[in-house]
C-alpha cells in the first residue's frame, strides 16, 4: 500500500517520483507490510509548509512483540549464511538504493525539509554504509591465539549477538539507518528498526528495497510509531540482545537505564557540541568556508555542528566580518527551492529552543551581528545568525543548539583555548584552522574529542570509527569497530595430547 498525500502542496514534487512504490504507510514486519493492530497512524508532515504528508502506521507494544518474534524466528537461519552470502544481498540492496536515490532523496526532503541537493548527498552517503559493510562482513576472521597451555590449540571467534534493535532520528533519516543496520545484517544479526515518528518514510523506502534486493523475511523490521511505547518494549525483551541509539544525551540515559536489567550491548551516538578553533595563521578565507561547512550543513540540526567558534583575537574582526557576509547569503527557503542552503527547523521545538538561546546571550552581552528571528518563509524557518562576543555562561556554549545560530568567541592562547573547547560534558568532535604542522598535533592529542577535523569538515564515511568521547556516546559507528559491536567472542580450547 503506498502512502496517501492529503494536501495538493505535494503535487509538483510528487510528480517527480518515478517509483510511487517507495512510498509507505505501513509498517513493515516478517517480510509484511502491516498496519497497526488497533489500526492507529500517526501524521508524518512537511516542515517547510505543515501540510500532512501522510498518515503512517502506528505500532504498539503487541505489533512490536510481533516484530521481535519475527527477527529471533529468522535469526539462525540469517546468521547461518556465508558471509558471502550476506554481502550479496547488502551489495544488491547498496545498488538500488543509488539507483532510486532521487526518488529517495525527494522523500527525505517532503518529511525533513533539508534541502534537496543535501537529501541526495545523504542518500549516497547512506548507501555507503551498506556497501562497506557488505564487504567488511567476509572479514570478521577467526583469530588464533598462541598456547599457553601443553597439549592444547586456542581459537577466538565472533558470532553474531543476534536480535539488534536500532532507534534512529530525525535529521538523517536515511544513513542512521544503514550505518547501524548494515553492520548488524552483515554481522549475522537481525534487526528491529524504529525510525522518529517525523521521518519514517526514508526508513520504509529503504524497507522496499531491502525486499527487493532480497533480505528475508523477518531479518530486516521496520516499526513505526510512539517512541516511548515501541522502545520501551524494545528495552525490556531479554532476547533484543543489543540496542543502538542515535539521539540526544537525555534519551540515551533513560535507554540505557532501561535495558540494564537485560545487560544489552549498547551502541550509543549522543549529542554534541563541537568547538571549532581558528588560529591566527589559518587563510580567512578558508576558516570561513570551513566555519559555513561546519555549522550550516543540514541547517544547524546536525550533532557533528560547529557549536562555538573561538577565533584568534588577531584575526577575529576580520573574520566576523568575512563570516558575517557569507551568511547573509545563505538562501532561506523551501527544500525544492532552487539554490536553497537553509531550509525549515523540524519542529516548534527547535525554533523555541534556537530563540532561547539567542535571546540569553543578547541578554548577557553578546552582540547580535547577523539574523536573530524567523525567517518570513515560513513558521519553523529561522534566519542564518550569527552572534559574537558571547559570555561563557551563556546558554549556548553550555548547550548543543540545533539550529542555525553560529557563534564567536576570542582567546588569546593556545593552553586557554584548549581549555575551553574541553570544558563541556560533551567530546564527540572538534575542528581546528591551522597551518602549524606541531600544532595540529598538538590539538589533536589535547583536544578530549573522539574526532579531530584539521583544516576540513567532511571527515565520516564507512571506513572511520564514528563516536563521541564522555556524554556523546558508547561504541563507534563504522569501521570494523562498528560490526565487531554485534559480535561475540566465542574462545575454543582444544586438547591435542595423543
């Protein structure tokens, strides 16, 4: 069944889509596209004109038991495949996901808002994850350990951990999805996926095609619906053995307090507040493109933006200056609209929050150099900001803020910046300008980040180990470390004595 648009806002991105079987509103469970038992949706609305999308399956606890069924029913079957075998279904769903990726791309764009050209960026990069895993899957190897008894032979090797629940949010909708599902499939596990309730239709377009590329039944669930009521139960099932969460540091304690009594393997990506550090040496003009890169990307909802910018005080004038004039020209508007590089907030909340913020720090002192309101395209659209001379007890260098308010501060030396940038419980990433090759490594051992950006931004990607250090996480995403998170070690000792 294929999702029904109520508004005819829709009508000229939607005759774009070539594939209208990429749009679901039932959720997907044991190889079956299903709606609630009680029969309740939720609404699924575009940010950029609150116009409702679609109305989507909204599962409870029984649906969600129902899915869990299915992922442990297909568990030793899934998990039994050669790693080979595994990999050529991720490898088929990989090709056509970027083979859809426009059609996938416009559906992130109708129910996130981010800009078009991002959406796409997105799925690529989504797609990806699915690719590196399909391969880093044949290489989970067997590891032989060197005797340290007579007369006996040692082996170590992973196992599948088995069912995997994932909860993904709202702003990457699509490559939160494979980046942990990806790595749990070609580990031999099964998973039990829920999207937010404000994006699920990238998670059931992906759902679509992870069918047709031949991911059986039960292996692969998508359940939509009430966070607290799908997780919970998801938490609680003593045979969900691992949870991995992408989201905000508050939910991810209540997460992990939940699934204590279970002990389950927890793979957590928190919140962020990444400090990004301009020295006196660094080209304006690069510190600039770097600093829009850093902060504006997905319109400030991103937990890998730049939070607080401490620039040089020997440069700082003119960088405000450069910085300033860049965002004036970031172009506010519809995510289909031609050029657009900032699109709407997901929500009422997020404006109120990103007003808050700017309001405090006016109060205490900083001085309001660019934007500061909402933006006339429309209620949840808040203008590029740019705010300087910010007081360190200020609400936004104490908090991640999710918006797209930039904000400078000056300082003087390398040891008092260093010291700033660490003062927060937060250490996922950090950027640094600089043309000084021992300070780039100085930074990069001082800085208690689990990522160090020098003189770039885009620094993810299947290969890498992403995660946060302190209140930003548990466990790395990608890499080999990312499919060793759902694995066991399995030690075998052997008596050879004749």
């Amino acid at each position: 069944m294929t999702a029904v648009f109520a508004r005819p806002d829709f009508h000229q991105a939607l005759s774009r889509l070539k594939d209208r079987h990429l749009l679901r509103d039932l959720a997907y469970c044991d190889g079956r596209w299903t709606s609630a038992a009680d029969n309740k949706s939720l609404e699924v609305t575009d940010p950029a004109s609150g116009a409702t999308v679609a109305w989507v399956a909204s599962l409870g606890t029984g649906d969600t038991t129902t899915a869990i069924d299915a992922a442990s029913q297909a568990l030793p079957a899934w998990r039994g495949l050669l790693p080979q075998e595994r990999a050529r279904i991720l490898r088929k769903w990989y090709e056509l996901m970027l083979a859809a990726k426009d059609d996938l791309a416009l559906i992130m764009t109708l129910e996130q808002g981010k800009p078009f050209a991002e959406s796409l960026g997105e799925i690529e990069y989504a797609a990806s994850f699915v690719e590196w895993y399909a391969e880093e899957g044949k290489r989970l190897n067997a590891e032989n350990v060197t005797s340290h008894l007579p007369g006996a032979e040692m082996i170590v090797w992973r196992e599948a951990l088995g069912v995997t629940a994932i909860v993904t949010p709202w702003n990457f909708p699509s490559a939160m999805v494979t980046r942990k599902a990806a790595a749990a499939l070609a580990a031999g596990c099964t998973v039990v996926a829920h999207p937010s309730s404000e994006t699920p239709l990238s998670a059931l377009a992906l759902a679509e095609l992870g069918e047709r590329a031949g991911i059986p039944a039960g292996v692969f669930n998508v359940v939509t619906g009430d966070a607290a009521t799908i997780v919970g139960r998801l938490c609680e099932d003593e045979r969900v053995r691992a949870v991995s969460f992408t989201g905000s540091t508050c939910i991810g304690r209540l997460i992990a307090a939940q699934c204590a009594p279970t002990m389950k393997r927890l793979v957590m990506e928190l919140g962020g507040h990444a400090p990004l550090i301009i020295f006196e040496d660094a080209d304006i003009e690069q510190a600039v493109k770097i600093a829009i890169d850093a902060k504006f990307a997905t319109s400030g909802q991103d937990c890998l933006a730049a939070n607080r910018i401490f620039v040089h005080h020997s440069i700082a004038p003119r960088f405000e200056q450069a910085f300033a004039s860049r965002i004036r020209q970031l172009k506010v508007g519809n995510g289909f609209s031609a050029d657009a590089a900032i699109g709407p907030l997901m929500h009422e909340r997020a404006v109120a929050k990103v007003e808050e913020q700017v309001k405090d720090a006016v109060e205490r002192g900083a001085k309001l150099v660019t934007g500061g309101k909402r933006h006339k395209a429309g209620k949840l659209f808040y203008e590029p900001t740019l705010l300087s001379n910010i007081p360190a007890d200020a609400l936004i260098m104490r908090e991640e803020t999710f918006g797209p308010v930039a904000g400078i501060v000056v300082f003087g030396t390398e040891e008092e910046v260093i010291a700033r940038a660490n003062d927060t419980e937060y250490g996922l990433v950090a950027y640094v300008v600089t043309a000084n090759g021992a300070r780039q490594m100085r930074l990069a051992r001082a800085l208690e980040y689990g990522m160090v950006a020098i003189n770039r931004v885009k620094i993810t990607g299947g290969p890498i180990p992403f995660g946060g250090w302190k209140q930003s996480g548990v466990g790395r995403e990608g890499s080999r470390h990312g499919i060793e998170a759902f694995t066991e070690l399995k030690y075998l000792c052997i008596d050879t004595a004749a």
